[in-house]
C-alpha cells in the first residue's frame, strides 16, 4: 500500500494489492520514521511535502510489467503532473535494465540516508532477474538532491540471495537504534527480514547490517506482507510493524507483530502480536506522544475453530491500537456501522483496504483518511470511495466531522465507473507548504490505466476546490496494458 500480498500481483481480478504508507504534514527533512510525527518526504529541499508513487506494471520500451515510478514536487498551488520526475530502469544512473516483469518501483520508501539534507527514495523491483536466479529481486537508493530525484543510484544488495525470492518485496526506512541516521528495513519471501543500518554512503555502503526474523513465512514461504514504521512507545526509536502470516495453525493466516527499536536496533525479545490486517499506518492521533497502530483488514474477519480468517462479506474494518510507553496497548474497532463512518458494511466494500495518517487542520491532532476501494455507488461495482475521520484529544471522532469522497462528489474530478476502485491507495501529505496535509487518492482509472487525484486542505478540512486528476498520459507513463498509475505511494 501493499502488496498486501506481494505488492507485485493484482488483489483478486484486477485491483492492485499495494500499500499505502504513514506521513504527516511536517514539511521537513525526513531523517527517518524516527517520531510519532514522521516526517514527510522533502526530495528537493524546498519545504515543501514531495510524492512518490510507482506504475510497477506499466510498459516501458516495448517491455511488460518493467515498471516506473514517478516523483511529483510539491509547490505553493499543490501537486501536479508538471513538475515531476518519470524514472524507470532505463533513466541513466539506475541500476539494470528496464526488463519485463521486474516490477521497478513495487515498493518504495523514503528518508534522507545519507545525511545531505535531502530526502532519498529507496526502491524496489521485486521481480528483477539475476543471472540464472529468476525473480531474485533487487533494491536500489535513489539521492535527493536541489533538482528531486533525477536517477542517481546505488544498488542495496541481497545479502542472502539462495535462500529466498522477491528481495525487496516490502521495505520501511526509520531510525530503529535512535543515533540518529536513517536505517533501510528490507523484506522477501523469507521470514528473515534484514536491517541495513544508518550511515549509508553515497557509493552505497551501510553503516552495518543485522537481521530480525518474526515467526512468519511457515507454511507457503511468504515473508512479510508490509512492513511499517514509526514510534509506537515514545523513545524515539522507530519501532516496525511487521503484517504477515503466522506459522502457528497449518493454515498460516494473518498475524500482526510490533517490534520494537532499542539502542542496538530492532529486537524481537519484546515483540507482541496486534489484531489482524495487512495494511498499517502509525501516528499520534490523540497528541499523547505515543505513535498510535491503524490497521486495515479489507477483508474483516470471523472466527471458525478458533482461528481468525478472512470474510469478505463484513466488509472490512479498521483497528486502531494505542500507543503507550510499554508499546500497542488498548484498541478500538471502527467499521462502516461505527457511529456516523459514511456507509454500511457490504461484501467486498474494502473498508481498511488503504489509510494513511496527517495534519488536517492543523490542530496537533493526527487524522485519518481511510480508502473504501470496493464501495458499489450509483449502481455501478467497485467505484470506491474515501473517508477521513478527523483526531482529537480522546482519538479518532466517529460521530461528526467526517468528510466522504467519491468520484461522484461535486467538485471531484472524474465520475463513478464500474471498477475504478477510487482509494486504491490513499495519502495525507502537506504539499503546498502551509502545515496542513492534503489528501492524494489513487484509482485504477480507464481499466486499470490509473490516476491519481488531488483534494487540497483549506485549513480545517479537505476541500474540493483546486482539485485536479494526476494522469498517465500527462506523466510519462504508457498506458500500454494496465500500469496502475498511483496505485502505491511511498512511506
């Protein structure tokens, strides 16, 4: 988001299983996911909150499934296709070749790695080829610098290639041991997920290197399904939420861990299990300093035998966890039936299939924007719509103020279409510079070509005016096959 199940395939028949990640409205240098803020993306040094989502399915010279990201520039009038950068494996300084299937840019995630004050992009292409070793998977560091993103790069090597597939299937950057220097989390289909510690060079070389191995991956030899950070307990050491599949039952279904950083990084000694979902987000919603768990099971669940499995026909729910110093402590559920959430929970809804955490209004307090990707409107399937559900002292308010978009909405570019899936990815970012975050949807617009649509903050809430659509064919996408433009942004 993502990927929920491999942020390289395509969740059911068509909409893409990708994740969405956490940033706040701060618009600084992100050192790392190192606060319950998290800081967002500043690729330019400008001030200004920068985007990056990928197209990891779209054709690049002729080849299929290669795969593209694009990073758009934040400015004083929002985000457009205008002041961007389109980079694939073929831009000069990228590592490898624009291949079919690589999936460039399944997952990405950003922090300033090597301490110049810009903002760098880790990026994956979990399919790559290496060799002989077919969907080995590569990662790769992309600078920052006054200019973006432009394509200087440095490979992040598999430390352990034979012994799994997909290196870089999920990445998260945070500053796990608090010294102060970005940290590359990295994941596969392993259940070993590797941690490249802080001090990056510019030629790529870590500041060391360690592995956390969650009790994952036992039954189907899938690794971790998303990989999030942020600061659960207040320390200020990024803790990492680990959404996987548990190897305790022969069916292996979904389990959640909260991993704490210590002094010497990441530790799997005080580990504890959270509620089930494979999207997640983390911040401080009730401004208590402690990073609160927002997790989204699109599915929802029932219980059978004593075990948690999916059913699709509750529609999905959202789980928020609160954050204390001894790490996750109470936790609340919130559905389409909680108080006033627009909607009702209808199979295959989606509700939790993507959500993102920021700075609305300006209040302190961290809101919640959650996307409904399966919503059926205006009689039409799967054309999906946004919630966001505004932050307060006693947490999320489910009750008043909440805001619901869909391509319906006056003033919001496009319209309800059978299969837009509207929230494919969701994301609350300050882009214009003024402390408020705006909210950017992804959709599967035009069959699975993709759009990305922008609604701008005016302060104290999202608004439709000065709206605008991201598209393909403005960005330098191809729309060859279906390439899922937006279909995941970075965190």
């Amino acid at each position: 988001m993502h990927q929920h199940h491999l942020r390289l395939a395509l969740a059911t028949a068509t909409a893409a299983a990708l994740t969405g990640g956490l940033l706040t409205f701060s618009a600084v240098t992100a050192t790392a996911a190192d606060s319950t803020t998290v800081p967002q993306a500043d690729f330019n040094g400008d001030g200004k909150g920068d985007v990056a989502f990928h197209a990891s399915t779209a054709y690049v010279a002729g080849k299929k499934d290669a795969g593209q990201f694009v990073a758009v520039y934040g400015t004083s009038t929002g985000v457009s296709s205008a002041k961007r950068h389109t980079i694939s494996q073929n831009t000069a300084g990228v590592p490898g070749d624009a291949e079919a299937g690589d999936h460039f840019a399944n997952d990405l995630a950003y922090a300033d790695f090597n301490g110049d004050g810009y903002d760098d992009l880790a990026v994956s292409s979990a399919g790559e080829d290496l060799g002989k070793d077919v969907d080995a998977g590569a990662v790769a560091i992309l600078w920052g610098s006054a200019s973006g993103i432009t394509g200087k790069a440095v490979p992040v090597n598999d430390p352990a290639p034979t012994s799994h597939d997909f290196w870089g299937s999920t990445i998260a950057a945070g500053d796990f041991d608090g010294d102060g220097r970005a940290d590359l989390a990295v994941g596969s289909t392993g259940a070993t997920i590797h941690v490249f510690k802080g001090g990056f060079t510019t030629a790529g070389t870590a500041g060391g290197r360690y592995t956390i191995k969650p009790p994952i991956a036992g039954t189907n030899g899938d690794g971790p399904i998303n990989l999030t950070a942020g600061d659960v307990n207040g320390d200020r050491r990024t803790d990492l939420v680990v959404d996987g599949y548990e190897t305790v039952t022969e069916n292996g279904w979904n389990r959640n861990w909260f991993v704490p950083g210590t002094a010497s990084g990441l530790s799997m000694a005080s580990s504890q299990t959270l509620k089930p979902g494979v999207i997640t987000a983390i911040g401080d919603i009730n401004a208590d300093g402690y990073g609160d768990i927002v997790t989204g099971a699109y599915w929802n669940s029932t219980t059978e035998d004593g075990q948690t499995m999916p059913d699709a026909a509750k529609g999905g729910k959202v789980w928020v966890t609160n954050g204390s110093a001894s790490g996750p402590a109470t936790v609340t559920g919130i559905t389409q039936e909680t108080g006033n959430v627009p909607g009702s929970s209808e199979t295959d809804d989606w509700f939790g299939y993507e959500l993102d955490l920021g700075d609305v209004n300006g209040d302190t307090y961290l809101d919640l924007v959650v996307g409904v990707a399966g919503e059926d409107l205006g009689g039409a399937a799967d054309t999906g719509s946004v919630a966001v559900l505004y932050g307060t002292a006693n947490g999320l308010d489910t009750t008043s103020g909440i805001q619901s978009f869909a391509q319906n909405t006056a003033g919001v570019p496009g319209a309800d279409e059978h299969e837009d899936w509207f929230g494919l990815d969701v994301k609350l970012d300050d882009v214009t510079g003024d402390g408020r975050a705006d909210l950017l949807v992804g959709s599967a617009e035009n069959a699975g070509n993709g759009a990305v649509t922008y609604l701008p903050s005016n302060g104290t809430k999202i608004t439709t005016s000065g709206s605008r659509t991201l598209s393909p064919s403005t960005s330098g996408v191809s729309t060859t096959g279906s390439p899922f433009f937006g279909a995941n942004f970075a965190d």
